[in-house]
C-alpha cells in the first residue's frame, strides 16, 4: 500500500510539472525579428480584414510562426512596460512595415506594366 501511494503522488508530480513547464513555455517572451514579423502581419491586414474576422486573422498569423496569443500578449506587456524598449521595437516595426510597403508598390507597378 505504502508503494502505491508513492507511485501516485509522483505520477501527480510529474503531470503538475508537466503543466508548469506547459504553461511557462506559453509565456516566454518572442525574439525581436518574430515579433516583429507577427505584429507587422496583424496589423497589415487588419485594416483590409472585416472586424468579425480580425480574431481568425491573429490565430492564422499566430499559427503561421508557431506562436500563441500568451507568447504575442505577454511579449508587448514586456515592451509596453519599459517606454524605451517600445519606441525602440516601435521604430523597427515601422521600418519592416516601410519595407513590406515599397514591396507591394514594385509587384503593383510590375503587374500594371505586364
């Protein structure tokens, strides 16, 4: 009897451990270039998406670079709570988003002269 209740409790263990480090990995904050990358994506679309699907927009983009709306949630409280490092990640978003801009004017004006 006095086996069996231990091989219980650490099978409860390790499903309890198992969880944390689940729940743990949920929350690690995404590298600069990712996020970077996926919140260029949300809000790019966003405006041409219908607001009703804008939720299904964020779980396709989030899929797309295998991250969760935790990671992506936790990631811009991580910047919105140091003011510096917002401005810093800000002005590189806006530079990505420059940049995916002049891309789709050179594939705009390459298809009107084909």
């Amino acid at each position: 009897m006095n086996i069996q209740f231990f091989r219980r409790l650490m099978l409860l263990a390790i499903i309890l451990l198992a969880a944390a480090c689940q729940k743990s990995a949920e929350l690690t904050r995404l590298d600069e270039t990712t996020f970077i990358q996926v919140y260029c994506d949300v809000v790019g679309y966003a405006d041409i998406i219908e607001p009703q699907n804008r939720q299904a927009l964020r779980d396709s983009v989030f899929e797309h670079h295998g991250i969760t709306q935790p990671q992506f949630d936790f990631t811009v409280k991580h910047y919105s709570d140091d003011p510096q490092s917002w401005q810093e990640i800000f002005e590189k978003i806006l530079i990505e988003l420059e940049k995916r801009s002049e891309a789709a004017d050179s594939i705009r004006t390459k298809m009107i002269a084909f």
